[in-house]
C-alpha cells in the first residue's frame, strides 16, 4: 500500500549527505508522510492545560484499588514460578520468560499506583533476568530475593516516601544482595 | 479537550495492550481527552486483524504481548506487502527503558517511545507530536518507517525527582533510560 502513496525523492539543501545517510544500499527515498492528523483536530496547547492534566490523573488514581489487587495476584504468581523452580543453579528459558513477563508488567504499573519500592524492585529483577549472566551463584535465590522484598514492601504498604520500615526492608534488601552478587 | 483545543472525537485510536488494567487506564485517559473511535486489542494478532480492516488514526502499543509483540507488530504493520495502514503513527508505551530497547523500537518504525509509568501529560504530549510534527518516512533497503534524523524535540518534559531512598535503589541496577534521554535517542540516526 505505500507504493500506492505519492512520494518525492529528496531533493535540496536538506538531501542526505554521505553514505551514511544515505543508506546501505546507497539510496535513501523520503516520503512526506501522507498522515495529516491536524486537518481532523485543529490547534491545541503543547502542553495539557494543568487543570485537566490533574482531572486525569485523578482518573489513574481513581484505579488504585484494582491495580493493588491485580498486583496481589501478580505477586502470588511470581512466588509460585519460583517455589516451581527445580534447577537452583540456573532458569531454563521458559522459566525466564515467564518470571520476565510479570515482573516487566509491575515495574511499569507499580509506580503510577504508589507502589514506588515495588516498581523499582521489579526493575532491578528484570534487569537480572534479562542479564542472568550479572548472577555469579545460584541463580533462584537471587530472584527469590527480589521476590520476597516486593511482598514485604507490598504487605508493609510501603509507597517511597520516607518510612522507617521502608528503610529497614531496603537496607537488608541491598545487604543480601551485594552478598549474592559477591558470592 | 474542548473549545480551546484539539478536536480529538474524529480520530481514531487502537491501543494494543495485554494488561487489563493498563488497557482501560489509556483508554480512560483517551476519552477524558475527548477520544471517541476507541479500538482495543489485547495481542498484536488481534491488532492486526483490527489495523487492516479499520481507519485507524494512532497506535497505542504495548511491547511485551503474547502471540505476536510490539516489535512485531510495527515491522509487520511498515513493512507487509498486503499492510493497510503503513505510515499509521505509532506510539509506544513500554516499561522498557534501555538503550538497546529504544533503538531496537526506532528502528522497527517507531515514531514515539514513552516510558511507564505513564501520565496524562506525557500521553498527551506525545500526541501533540505526531499530529504537529509528523515525520517523513525514509525507505532504503534495510529500513522504512519514520525518519529518524529528526532532531531533538524542543521541549523539555523533565525529570522526575525521587527521594533519596529511591535513589539508592535505582543506583543497584544498570543504566536506563529517562524520558528525554530516550526522546533524544528516537531522533537520532
């Protein structure tokens, strides 16, 4: 269907320069994109007026209630992937991506519910997972590890702020962790 | 949006996102902006079936989906011989954050990269991209899809302060990336 579009070769003073722009095959072919969105919308601010910026973030907030439920269940999920787990020393491909899958999930959704500890800790888990290699002993310690310290923070009602309990999770979380990763 | 913005009733918007929950949050945010041609698609099979038989204005999409993933979806949607929509813009809202990631998604045919968690205004403000800055497609044998030479954006949309506590988390981990890092690296050839 492209091909069914008008198109310009690129000519002129803003013509690509060098072989590099112009592409491996040697030829680079621009196309003004035939997309005109503005015709249908007209003119609006570059920035969503703060008013309503805040309206619909009340509409995120108003969801908070069923996102911490279906983190619930993402959390007992992530457990039983691990409790499943028969090889300590390393996961098998599958067993990977499916840890990958949920904990992916929860590091995006976790902080625009106020669930900044878990969401970071879910990142920290992923990163793991998509370079076990970072892992020098057994790999499911380690990711029961970062398992256990979002079901605390999560149980603990944790949100980021600064919190005594929050702190105490945190340390020993770090501590554990710099001992496996020196293992 | 109202009398003093844009008129977004006449677009029409397909999210593809497997998450539930995330799903009904950008379609809420997307009717609070006024959006109305609402499609939803919970895999990118499903999303390809809806692109190809449907109008659809904008892309919303997720990139870890079962079936067929983000990133298969834009190389199809670009580059399929039978593709309907090829020059569609496409957004993506992804928890993905590194630097691999986002050159990977530029490079399928990506126009606009968001980083979760998500915000009305960073939703928002991306659309205002694609619709007051739509790029020119470039084809060469190994690429088409938005031009990637673009350059910076001119807008700044900060950066988020975190306590400290935060901090030293996120200083366990390996480099990624913050919302205008990864605008810088979308435009970049």
């Amino acid at each position: 269907m492209a091909d069914q579009h008008n198109r310009e070769i690129w000519k002129g003073r803003d013509e690509p320069q060098g072989p590099r722009e112009r592409g491996k095959a040697g030829d680079c072919e621009v196309i003004p994109s035939p997309i005109k969105l503005k015709v249908k919308t007209g003119d609006g601010p570059a920035k969503l007026p703060r008013k309503k910026a805040q309206e619909l973030d009340q509409l995120i907030e108003s969801q908070r209630d069923l996102y911490l439920e279906i983190l619930d269940q993402e959390l007992r999920e992530l457990r039983r992937l691990v409790a499943g787990i028969k090889n300590h020393a390393v996961l098998t491909v599958e067993e990977n991506r499916g840890l990958f899958f949920i904990a992916h999930r929860i590091r995006g959704e976790a902080v625009m519910n106020g669930q900044n500890v878990v969401g970071i800790i879910a990142n920290l888990l992923c990163e793991c997972l998509d370079t076990p290699d970072m892992i020098r002993g057994p790999q499911v310690p380690f990711i029961a590890l970062h398992v256990e310290a979002m079901v605390a923070s999560h149980a603990a009602q944790i949100t980021g702020e600064t919190d005594v309990r929050a702190q105490e999770i945190i340390n020993g979380f770090k501590a554990a962790r710099a001992k496996l990763l020196s293992a | 949006m109202g009398d003093q913005g844009y008129d977004f009733t006449k677009l029409s918007v397909l999210i593809v996102e497997d998450s539930v929950y995330m799903r009904k949050i950008v379609k809420m945010l997307l009717s609070g902006l006024g959006f109305r041609l609402v499609y939803e698609a919970e895999d990118g099979a499903s999303a390809l079936n809806l692109i190809n038989t449907n109008p659809i204005d904008i892309v919303f999409l997720d990139w870890e989906m079962p079936i067929l993933n983000g990133i298969e979806f834009v190389q199809t949607v670009r580059n399929a011989p039978d593709s309907m929509n090829p020059f569609v813009p496409i957004v993506m809202l992804s928890a993905h954050s590194e630097v691999k990631r986002i050159v990977q998604a530029r490079d399928a045919g990506v126009n606009e990269f968001v980083v979760k968690p998500l915000s009305a205004q960073t939703l928002y403000t991306r659309l205002v991209s694609v619709i007051e800055r739509p790029r020119p497609f470039v084809r060469t044998k190994s690429f088409f899809g938005p031009d990637r030479r673009r350059k910076m954006p001119e807008s700044f949309f900060g950066t988020e302060r975190r306590s400290d506590m935060l901090e030293q988390l996120k200083a366990l981990g390996s480099m990624a990336m913050g919302q205008d890092e990864i605008d810088g690296v979308m435009a970049k050839g």
